[in-house]
C-alpha cells in the first residue's frame, strides 16, 4: 500500500532518460531495461580491412 514509505522513494519511480514516472521501483528497472537498455548497433568501417562481413 505505501503509506510508510520515505518521501524520497518518489525519486526512485521516475525514468531519469525519458522522465516517466511508474508506481514501482521494479517496474522502473523493467522499464529502463526494455526501452533504454538496447545498445546502439556498432556500425563497420568500411575504410578499416577487419572485421568485414564479406
């Protein structure tokens, strides 16, 4: 229910990359790691001679 919480758990249910604010702290780690937990794709460089997919 929540009425013995810290005031400062209010901190901890809001996404610091997007700002959304959820009802749980579980819910929040859930949420950072399904929509901000994805890293970006290494892209090849073409001018380098490793690494190349062909």
């Amino acid at each position: 229910m929540g009425l013995f919480k810290k005031k400062t758990d209010a901190d901890e249910t809001k996404c610091k990359t997007c700002g959304l604010e959820l009802h749980d702290a579980e819910r929040l780690k859930r949420h950072i790691k399904k929509a901000h937990g994805h890293l970006p794709a290494k892209k090849m460089d073409p001018s380098s001679g490793e690494g190349s997919l062909w």
